[in-house]
C-alpha cells in the first residue's frame, strides 16, 4: 500500500514533461512531446522495475545543472 497526498482540489500531485522534437541537429524544433503522469503511479512503477542486468531505474530533480535524486531503485 501506497500513501498518495493530495494536492490542490482533491487531485493525487502529478507530473509533467514537455521536450522538443527536432528533425535534424543545429535546426529550430519541428515540434513538441508530452507526457503527464500521477506521481503516485511514477513512484511504483520505479520501485516495482525488474532491474536487469545493466538497467536501473531512478527518478531525478534538475535545477540548473544540479541533479537531486528523489527516487532510486535499489539494485
């Protein structure tokens, strides 16, 4: 079992990336890609990875070229 916080209006707190798609390197963005995610759901699907041989699995917070592990699968 899960503790899941709830954030504004009652809603589990999610995520969301957005990255650019780009056609050929030194070219502006041809587009944009997106995925939105609970994080409750991004937490277990970290902790319950079948880590293989040379995988891992692991959840990071960037902030101008500082990474702060939030989640890390223990191998």
């Amino acid at each position: 079992m899960m503790f899941v916080p709830k954030g504004l209006d009652d809603t589990p707190p999610s995520l969301s990336v957005t990255v650019p798609v780009y056609n050929e390197t030194d070219k502006p963005p041809i587009g944009l890609v997106g995925a939105d995610g609970y994080l409750a759901d991004i937490f277990s699907d970290i902790v319950e990875f079948d880590v293989g041989h040379k995988s891992y699995a692991y959840l990071l917070d960037a902030d101008a070229g500082n990474f702060t592990v939030i989640l890390f699968k223990n191998i």
